[in-house]
C-alpha cells in the first residue's frame, strides 16, 4: 500500500505559520503593554516623590515663584501619566485583537490538524485491513498446500 499523504499538507503548514506569526505579533503586543505599565508606574511613582518634594518647600522658605514652577511642572508631570494612561488602553485595546487573532489561527489551524488525523486513522485503518486479509489468505494458502 502506498504511503500515508494528505491533501492539504501545504494548507496545514501554512495555517500553522500564520497561527506562529500572529503568536509572535501578539506576544510583542503584551511587551508593549508591560512596558507601558512600567512607564507609568514609573511616572507615578516620581510624582509621588515630587509631590513630597513639594510639601517640604512649603514648609521651609521658598519664593512663590520657585513654588510656581515646582506646581507647574507637577501639572505637567500629571497630564502625562493621563496622556500614558491613554495610550495603554489603546495597546491593551491592540493586544485584545491580537489574541482575538490568535484565537481564530489556532482554530483554523486545528480544524485542518484534526482533519488530518482522522485522515490518518482511517489510512491505518486500511492498512490494517489489508495485512489481515494477507495474513488470512497466506494461512489459507498454506493450509490448502498441507492437505495437498
């Protein structure tokens, strides 16, 4: 019997490259998103120091001026982390399609491997098959040649 060869091999490997591809995609998707976060962590995290910063110039002799400035860059240092916060929920928006990506190429790719496989049970099925039916016929040959 001929060997085992399925029809849409070609089709399966190139499911299973788009499924790698959309993988990798969505894997820098979630980096991007970590990354963020740790921005802004960052970001917050050296607001809340100035912020005491700022507290202790109010309790010491600062020029209003130089207490301007220092409320100033706050306000600055704020609308950052808003306009941060905004851009990660654009890439967490981002990394949600890729994985919805990644869901529907492993999908695809399944079906195609599942296909396979039951293509090749049946193959092993008839192979199967055919050895007992050699099997049967050389035991009946050589049962037939003994009475002989």
């Amino acid at each position: 019997m001929k060997k085992f060869s399925f029809s849409l091999e070609r089709v399966l490997n190139y499911k299973e490259q788009v499924e790698q591809n959309v993988r990798n995609e969505h894997a820098q998707a979630v980096r991007k998103v970590r990354d963020k976060e740790q921005q802004i962590e960052e970001l917050e995290h050296q607001f809340d120091s100035d912020k005491c910063g700022l507290e202790e110039m109010k309790a010491g002799t600062v020029s209003a001026a130089r207490m301007q400035e220092y409320s100033s860059y706050l306000e600055v240092l704020i609308h950052r982390i808003t306009a941060e916060k905004g851009n990660l929920k654009k890439l967490k928006i981002e990394e949600e399609e890729k994985r919805s990506r990644v869901i529907e190429a492993k999908k695809e790719a399944s079906s195609i491997q599942m296909l396979k496989d039951k293509k090749k049970r049946e193959y092993d099925a008839e192979v199967a098959k055919a050895e007992e039916k050699e099997i049967e016929e050389f035991v009946s040959n050589r049962s037939l040649a003994a009475k002989n």
